[in-house]
C-alpha cells in the first residue's frame, strides 16, 4: 500500500480568492482530488487586500511567526480556513507587502519591492510548515513568485532535518514572467553570491526567481505535453531554453483539467438554458441570451465568442490582419476582454463599423464569460503560444467548437475536423491567412447540421476533468520524492 503523501500546495493566486490568470484556477481546483485519496494538503497563498476575511469567513491565528530574512526581522500573521474538499488554506499576511489594490503590480508595471514580498512569503510558508510541525513529502510550487522556495530548501534550509525528506515539484504556466530583480536583491533575500551563477539564479545580469524554480527542484512540470516540448527551443524558451533542454528528463507535461461540477451545462445557473449531451435544445436559448446581451439580433448566424486578455500573446495581431475580411462573412462576434489599448481602440472601431454582427464588452465579468461559453457556437483563440490554455476545455465541455492555432495545450486538446474525426478547427502556422481560412472553413461546416451537432458531442463527451490530471501530479509527486530521498 503506498505511502499517503502532506503535499504543501504553494500558489500566489487562487480561486476564488485572488485571481490574474488561469493559474488561479490550477491552484483553485487541483488541490481538492488529493484528500479523496487520503492525502493530507495544506495552500498556501499570500493574503492580499482584496482577499475579504469575511466574505471568505477566514479565521486569523492567534500567534504570528518571526523569523529573519538577511538582516531584516520579519512577522506574518496567518489567517486559515477550511474547505469542504477536505483542504486546509493558509493565507500569508504582512500589511507592508500585500495590503495593495492589485497582486503583482499596477498600470502594467511590477511593483518594485516584488523581490521582498515573494521572498517574505516563500520564507513564511517554510517557518508556518515547522511551526504547525507540518513536513511536507512534497512542495508543489508554481511560477516565479514560489521559486525561492525550491532555492531556499537547497541554501539557507540545507541542513534543517525537518525538511531533509521535502522534495519539490516546480510548475510553469508561464514562462514569459520569470520574476527579475537586479543583482542587489541577493543579499536583501539572504542569499550569497554563490547562487548569482549562469547555473543557478543568475539571468542576463539579473537574478531570475524562476531559475531559483527550474534549478533546484527534483522536478519540473509544465501544463500541457506541446509546451513542455516548445519551451526547449530558442522561438518559446525566453532564453531559458538551454536550461530547460538540459533538464529535459526531469520536465513533464500535464494538461491541465476543469472542475466539471463548476462547469457544467445541465446544471450551471447563471445561463438561460440548461442543456447535455442527450438534449442540446437549451443551447439555443443561451445564444438567444448573449444576442440580447450584446444587443445584436436574432438570427441564426454562427456566433464566435472569445474571452480573452486583450495581447499580442493571444493572436489578436492576427485577427487585427484580417478583421474586416472576418466581419463581411456571415457570422456574429462577441468580445469579453480587457488588455493592450491598441485592441481597446481596434474593438470599439469595429462595434462602430457592425453594429448589427459585433458586440464588445471591454472588462472583467465572470458571469458575462459564463453565458460567452455557453451561448457561442464557435469559441476562437488563435494564440500566438499558449501553455494550455483553460477557455477551449470550457468550450468544449458547453458544446462551443473552438477555433485555435495548433501550439501548447491547444495542440494536446484540439483535434482539427477532417469529415471524420475532430472537436474543433486548428491551424499551424501563426498567420492571418490561415487563421480567415479555419474561420471561413468553420463557417461553411456549421451550414451542415448534422454534422455540426457531432462535432459539438464529440466535444462534450471528452473528459478534460481534474482526475486524470490529478493522478499524473500524484505520479510526479512520487517520482519527485523517491529522486530527493535517493
């Protein structure tokens, strides 16, 4: 019988707590599949501003935790609370470092003292664990803003018997941000010029908090195959692909997964019409909701939906090419999004030019995102990369084909149609041609629809569910531990 694993969970953002992207919904609904196995976990996120004690009904620890990073005398208040998967969230509290309207920084740039804030709440979840006397089998850290903890496990923690056995699973999700400080940081996060190497932190004259995560973890993961490959080439590896390639048996790819008790058609309250696999008619009423949302009319056009981060990351450079050619076919648009304001401007030109075909929505809305899913026939990201990728899992799961460039999760998760097999439309190459193309190609498919409601079943009968992830991380998690301890 296998050993049950303490698995420290180490996120700076979670749902539903704190969210900038899709790592808060890994962070947010991974963690719940390890106690149905009878795994003990513990989450760990820093406690920001916008994080309402009660709202969330977090309860604060009587004693706080004092330990020293350099010279600097350091205290974290700690608020808890229980969920009913079974985990237990600890939320990592210094007015000076998280009381702030944002998480990493505002008006697209870093706050400064990001070095201090994350090297203060990788210390502060070390200290927590040997306080509560939690010895974590297993750290699983994600992205930059845990990387010194891999680093500090390795340095300052070296010889601390309490996490002899602690290995350490790091996760990218993306690695376009890589936390880079200059080189002063070293001593304010207590650490020596030893680590300020070409082989440990140091990056083009800077000290990389993510390096401190790809080299002294056991192992590395990404969240899909298709980038865990692409990442160790020079075009995806953001001069990090030397490394990357030199550590290629110890990279792994996960695709991530969705909550499908979250994300569910049959069930989900916030649309007009529920709907499955069996019956697909309350679909028709959910297009009929985002027609009326959108104040575009009611006709039996293929509607694209796309909720995105308005960059150039997401394709929209590609679809900036080719949007008038787009909006002359026999479709509807709806945007929701916010982002780069090029594409603010470029949206609300188009709403003007077709006010009868696009609609645009430029903000943040859950709920709008919601009925997007569940009301679009076609469902469109044309990445330029993309580590996987969560709005595709979600479309297929609402029975919205998906149109997406083949890169990173996309290319794991979208099978082009070819009049046999398919649950979506996919194109490689990142160019506006191919993109109108597949848009054009997908167009012309949703006339037949018979053929269309296959493609949508198909789509609705995968199973991008969190439990089959969950047991690969498990897997990682072992493989991770029996490395640390040999």
């Amino acid at each position: 019988m296998e050993k049950k694993l303490n698995i420290a969970f180490v996120a700076p953002e979670v749902v539903p707590y704190a969210k900038t992207g899709g790592l808060a919904d890994v962070a947010g609904a991974l963690p719940k599949f390890f106690p149905e196995a009878g795994h003990t976990v513990k989450l760990f996120l820093p406690k920001y501003k916008k994080i309402d004690p009660k709202k969330f009904k977090l309860k604060k620890l009587q004693s706080k935790i004092t330990f020293k990073i350099a010279d600097r005398n350091e205290i974290a208040s700690v608020f808890t609370t229980e969920l009913v998967s079974g985990v237990t969230v600890y939320f990592i509290d210094n007015s000076a470092y998280f009381n702030r309207d944002e998480l990493y920084g505002e008006r697209g740039k870093d706050y400064q003292d990001n070095d201090l804030r994350f090297s203060f709440f990788a210390k502060a979840v070390l200290e927590l664990c040997k306080r509560m006397d939690f010895q974590p089998d297993i750290f699983h850290c994600h992205d930059w803003q845990t990387g010194l903890i891999p680093t500090y496990l390795k340095t300052l923690y070296r010889e601390d018997p309490f996490f002899a056995d602690s290995a350490t699973l790091f996760t990218i999700h993306n690695l376009a941000y890589q936390g880079l400080f200059p080189p002063e940081s070293l001593s304010a996060l207590g650490l020596g010029r030893d680590v300020y190497t070409s082989d440990t932190l140091e990056y083009y004259g800077k000290v990389s908090f993510i390096k401190g995560g790809l080299v002294f973890s056991e192992l590395l993961n990404t969240v899909s195959q298709k980038y865990s490959r692409e990442i160790q080439t020079e075009e995806y590896g953001c001069g990090l692909e030397g490394l990357l390639a030199a550590r290629k048996q110890d990279l792994f790819g996960v695709v991530n997964g969705i909550d499908y008790d979250d994300w569910n058609p049959e069930t989900d309250p916030m649309i007009a019409g529920n709907y499955s696999v069996a019956d697909l008619a309350g679909k028709s009423f959910c297009k009929k909701e985002l027609q009326d949302e959108y104040q575009l009319p009611h006709k039996d056009l293929p509607l694209i939906g796309i909720v995105s981060r308005l960059a150039d990351q997401k394709g929209f450079d590609l679809i900036n090419e080719v949007i008038d050619e787009i909006m002359k076919m026999d479709l509807q648009l709806v945007l929701l999004g916010t982002g780069e304001p090029k594409y603010h401007e470029m949206f609300e030109e188009i709403k003007k030019k077709y006010p009868q075909k696009a609609g645009v929505a430029l903000a943040f809305d859950a709920k709008l995102a919601q009925k997007i899913y569940a009301g679009s026939d076609l469902f469109l990201m044309p990445s330029r990369y993309e580590p996987c990728g969560l709005g595709q899992l979600i479309s297929l799961r609402y029975g919205t084909v998906p149109i997406v460039r083949r890169t990173g999760g996309l290319y794991d998760t979208i099978i082009n149609y070819d009049q046999k097999n398919g649950n979506g439309f996919a194109f490689t190459a990142y160019d506006s041609k191919e993109l109108l193309q597949t848009i054009a190609k997908a167009i012309g498919v949703y006339a037949d629809k018979k053929t269309w409601k296959r493609i949508q079943l198909r789509g609705m009968k995968a199973d991008f569910s969190w439990h089959a992830s969950a047991k690969k991380y498990l897997d990682l998690y072992r493989k991770a531990i029996n490395i640390k301890r040999k």
